[in-house]
C-alpha cells in the first residue's frame, strides 16, 4: 500500500513539474517576443526617416539578433509599428507562437 502511495506521490510531482514548466517557456517566450517587438519598433523609429524599406529592415536585424520571428512591420508616419512571434520550445512548439507588439516614434510636445 505504501508502494502505491509512494509511485502515485512521484507521478503527482512530475505532472506538477513538467506543467510548471510549459508555463515558464510560454511566459519566457511571450517576454521575449514583447521585449523583441519594443526594440525592433525603436530601431525602426529610428530609421524612419529613411523609409519604411529601411525602417523595417532595421527592425529584420534587431529581432534576428534576439532569435524572434518579425511578423510585421510598418510606418505610420513617423511611428513604427512591429509585431514579433517567438516559438516555444521542444514539445510545446506544436502550440501557437507567442507574439509580441510595439509601437515607436517621436513624442508630441504639443501637451
């Protein structure tokens, strides 16, 4: 009997265990995806005034550095918009990618 306690106690863990860990990857992929976006929309920002070819372009550089996918970019003016995904890991990648948004651009002085 204590047998059966024991090996359902460890199974019990284990579960425990390995569903704390598919939550920490997808908060570590959703944190990535974000912080790439917030980057990627900086450094399109910044090079908005070369165009959106070379706005987007930077963004392409900064999310392939920080291993995310860009999954869009645009200039709205002289606001970058960018979205990023970033994959799960190992088992878990059958699941959507986590994705990311940021917007950047001047700020107005107007108020």
């Amino acid at each position: 009997m204590a047998t059966v306690w024991a090996a359902s106690a460890v199974a019990a863990l284990v579960l425990v265990a390995t569903a704390l860990y598919g939550l920490g990857a997808v908060v570590l992929a959703r944190q990535r995806a974000s912080a790439a976006a917030d980057l990627a929309a900086l450094a399109a920002a910044g090079a908005a005034i070369d165009g959106a070819e070379a706005a987007c372009a930077k963004a392409g550089q900064v999310v392939a550095e920080m291993r995310v996918e860009l999954a869009g970019c645009r200039l709205d003016g002289w606001d970058a918009l960018v979205e990023t995904r970033a994959g799960l890991p190992g088992p878990l990648a059958r699941f959507p990618a986590a994705s990311g948004r940021a917007r950047a651009g001047p700020v107005d002085s107007s108020s």
